[in-house]
C-alpha cells in the first residue's frame, strides 16, 4: 500500500501539491493561522523564524566547503587554501573505505582509494589531515557514519597530540547511521546494535566534549535518494524520533544532548518549497521535542541544521549552468534561516571540485553575504502568503507521515520491512519520468541543450599511484606500532561491544595505539556482525 494512502486529506498528491504552488494565493488561505502561534519572535518558540533573535545581524551562517580526495597531505594542502579563502569551517569527506570500515589494503578497497574522499587509515593519516590547522579554533564537520565512533576518536587523539583540550573542540559528526539504510548504503552494522553505538557517541561527548554536535540527522541524502520536500522533512523526523528516543531509554537527559543534535539538509531547485521547507521542519521539530519528549529547555527544543545545495541537480551537460543552480539554492537556505552551508562546485556532476570551482563556489556563498542585503532582516519573507501556505502543508505533510510511521511499529520497523525505501524510490521514479516526459525542464539536459562536444571545463584527477602509496602507508603503521599494544587495545574493544560499558573511550585507546580503521571495525563486526538488506518490492 502507498505509503500516503489513506492520509489524502492531509497531504497532496503530487500534482495537487504543484497545482496549489502556482495558484495566486489570499489571505483567504491563511484562515485561522495566527502569526502570534505560527511565527512567534525570531529565537522563541517555535522558532519558524529563526533560533537567533538577530539571525545573521548578529552572526552568519559557518561557511563550509566540503573536501577530501586522495591522501591525507593533499586534502591537508586544500584546507589550508579554503581557509585562506575565507572558509570559516572545515568539511570533511571520507573515501568509501573509510566509510565502510575497511583499510587501504583490503581486497575489497581495491579501486576506491582516495577517489571520493580522503584515505584514513589511521591516527598517523589523521595526524597529517589536520597538520598546522589549529583545532581550537576551526570547527569541523566529518561526513561519516557507520564508523563515526572510529573518527571522532581519531579526531579526539589528534587534539590530544596538538596539546588542544577536548572541551575545546567544536564541530559536528554525521554519525545518523538511519538513513544510511534506506538512502546511501554504507552502512555496517544492523541497526539495533548501530543504535547503541550513536547513544554511546552521545553520552561521551556530553561529558567530554560539551561543545560538539553529536549527530548531524540527514536529509540530505534522502532528497537526494529521490525524495520529495515533505519525505524529506518527515523521514529526518523520523530518523531523529528514533534517536532521541533510544538516547532517553539508556538513560540520557533530553534537555542536555538535545542541545548538542543537529540537522543536515537539502537545498532542491524549488526555490520557494525550500524556503518553506526549513521553516516547517524547525517548527515542527519544536514541537515534537516539545510534546513528545517533554523537552523544556529552549534549546533543545530549536532546529539547527547545515545546508548543502543539491548534488543530484548539477548536470554533466552545460557544467556553467551550475553555478547559477548553486546560487539560487544557496539563497534558499539562507533566506530559510540555516546555521551553516556548503555550496557544491560546478564540476561536481562530472569529478570532485577543483580549486577554482571550489572557490567560486566559496564565492558564492560571500556574495550573498556581503552583496545581496538578505541578511540585514530577520526572516524577510515572514507574512508571504504563499511562504506561509507552504510552511503549513509541508509541516502538516511531514506530521502526517510521522503519524503513519508511528501506527506501523515505529522507525526501526518501517526501515526494516523496507517502507520508507519503497516510498523514495517510488518518488524517484516519478521525478525521473517527469524529466523525461519534459513535464520538468532542466535546461541543457531537455530544453536549450546544445551539441555535445565533451566536458568543456577542466576536472580534477586523481593520480592513480594514490593507492599504492596508501597501502604502504598503513602496511608502515603496522609495521612500526607496538603490536603487544595494539592487540591489547583491540581486546578491549571487543570486550567493551559485548558488555555494557561505553564503547568510545576504548576506541580511543584503540586508535592512540595505532589500530587501523579496518581493524577496529573488525573488533565490532566480531560482536555486532554486518547488516544484509532486505530487497524492496
């Protein structure tokens, strides 16, 4: 059964959804909503208008920029450009490896190496990724999940090598294993037992790093999986109900990690559902924290969340075009009251970013900033009629399919049975067909296209030795570390994953001695074993 039947008089379909968008909107269909409720104050509950009384009068959003590729040196040297740049937070992205718990010389991370993401095999690779970038005072986010634990404790021993106090640390780690079985793939462990690795994740940062973001709960890659705007509010939540939930059942205060949980979502072509988008879902997340857990404290109540433009948009054909996409979807989010944002480079549909496309890319987030006056006033569109329909049927929308989730068994049951997998891929079928029925231009793909002659701007290549280079590396580490140590260490994070105990302080032990990615992954398959999907019919 679809997974909106049955709930049609709370959520559109597809085509009565565009049709309403394109309709002159009146007062008329503001009836009953009262802004004093609906909007209340910038920084107050709900927070539709922002979590900062001043928004960006007082700060602007983090400017990230998103990179990784080949070795640890080489990503190192492009941080510390995009830091001269003007960046003024890092990103970082993982190869496939890395995200999949396997090292450089794995038979199955033949071909990957580098290629997507930066190799990091170990505390010596991570060492070097963050050389002479002071840790104290640049925030980084991490792009990784399934072995979140691994990296934020490399990240921990690199801080402790740089003399830099951990609750001086501040950033963010995806760590939102959910999504990753229903929108990405790389995942490891089944998701019961990767529940229990996120709340030990919580747990130890509240004590020790009091300033770092837990979890970054994703949307992104559900957009990008195919979704629509509402599914993608509404399977966030859901993921996030999920969490919160476990993290209260072993025992955390909801009003002390929900201050440290954020978001990560999609900035989509449509300029005004965006918008909408990002001032439903803090409406909406206000009062699920609010209602659902009896959170009381303002800020674990409030919806921060970083923003990347959508990677899924950017076309092979016309490469230029992009920049503009780019531009548009940025503005979105900033006019949606996002807290950070990463702009993908015009390259990105056909290899990862160059320099120079990284940096108009960078630009581009510094001319909304400096040039453009949106971030002089506080929620500027506030009282649009049609921003303010929106903002009510995708919050009505996402509550909808919330509700549905909860009366089929909950999140971890409708990930399991494949539901919400089936959703998206029905989603993304219809979006495809609607493209190649030309019902949806995209412009040099079905309308205003152009002889194809081949790339027409310059990508970045990966040297293929990258590889064989790494390989050496780790096989160097293990060679060179003390294997009495290291054995030791891995022992105890086995024992840790059979008993109770948190698990990231042993890890951390783990990576100081040396043990490799793969091997303290392997340390937890041994416990937890691996995840096999379930096919979606």
């Amino acid at each position: 059964m679809p997974f909106c039947q049955g709930v049609a008089a709370t959520i559109l379909s597809e085509s009565q959804y565009n049709r309403a968008v394109r309709d002159a909107r009146t007062p008329d269909d503001l009836a009953g909503w009262h802004p004093a409720t609906a909007l209340g104050h910038p920084g107050e509950f709900p927070f539709t208008r922002g979590i900062q009384p001043t928004m960006y009068r007082g700060r602007l959003w983090t400017m990230r920029q998103y990179a990784g590729f080949a070795t640890a040196a080489e990503s190192n040297a492009r941080y510390r450009y995009l830091l001269a740049q003007g960046v003024s937070g890092l990103s970082v992205a993982f190869d496939l490896p890395t995200q999949m718990g396997y090292d450089s010389d794995h038979p199955l991370a033949a071909g990957e190496v580098g290629r997507v993401g930066v190799a990091i095999d170990s505390i010596d690779d991570m060492a070097t990724l963050f050389d002479a970038i002071p840790l104290d005072r640049v925030s980084t986010s991490m792009t990784i999940n399934a072995t979140a634990i691994i990296l934020l404790s490399l990240y921990v021993g690199v801080a402790r090598r740089q003399g830099v106090a951990l609750r001086a640390l501040s950033g963010t780690i995806q760590n939102d294993i959910l999504k990753e079985y229903v929108a990405r793939g790389t995942y490891i462990f089944p998701p019961r037992q990767s529940l229990r690795i996120v709340t030990d994740i919580f747990a130890f940062c509240e004590r020790e790093l009091p300033n770092w973001n837990t979890i970054s709960i994703s949307g992104y890659h559900i957009r990008e999986a195919g979704s629509t705007a509402i599914q993608e509010v509404a399977f966030t939540f859901a993921h996030a109900i999920a969490y919160v939930q476990s993290a209260i059942d072993a025992g955390l205060d909801v009003n002390q990690f929900g201050q440290r949980l954020s978001f990560f979502f999609n900035a989509h072509n449509d300029f005004l559902e965006e918008i909408a988008k990002y001032r439903a879902a803090r409406r909406l997340w206000a009062r699920l924290m609010r209602d659902r857990f009896h959170a009381t404290n303002p800020r674990a109540q409030q919806l921060r969340f970083h923003t990347q433009t959508a990677g899924s948009t950017l076309t092979a054909q016309q490469p230029d075009n992009n920049i503009v996409r780019v531009a548009l979807q940025a503005l979105a989010a900033v006019l949606g009251g996002t807290q950070s944002l990463h702009c993908n480079g015009r390259d990105e549909a056909l290899a990862l970013p160059t320099e120079e496309s990284a940096r108009i890319a960078l630009r581009t987030q510094q001319i909304i900033a400096a040039e453009t006056g949106v971030a002089n006033t506080v929620d500027p569109v506030a009282g649009s009629y049609t921003i303010e329909t929106l903002t009510n049927q995708i919050e009505e929308g996402a509550a909808a399919i919330l509700d549905r989730i909860d009366r089929a068994g909950g999140t971890l049951t409708a990930i399991e049975t494949g539901l919400i997998q089936r959703e998206i891929q029905e989603s993304a079928y219809r979006a495809q067909v609607a493209i190649d029925a030309e019902e949806t231009i995209v412009v040099g793909v079905n309308a205003f296209a152009e002889p194809a002659h081949g790339a027409s701007i310059a990508t970045l290549r990966i040297d293929p030795d990258v590889e064989r280079q790494q390989i050496e590396r780790v096989r160097a580490v293990r060679a060179s570390r003390s294997a009495d140590a290291c054995r030791a260490a891995l022992t105890a994070v086995t024992a840790a994953a059979r008993g109770g105990s948190n698990l990231v302080p042993s890890v951390v032990d783990a990576v100081e001695a040396r043990a490799t990615v793969g091997e303290i992954a392997d340390a937890l398959r041994a416990v937890f074993g691996e995840y096999r999907e379930t096919a979606t019919v």
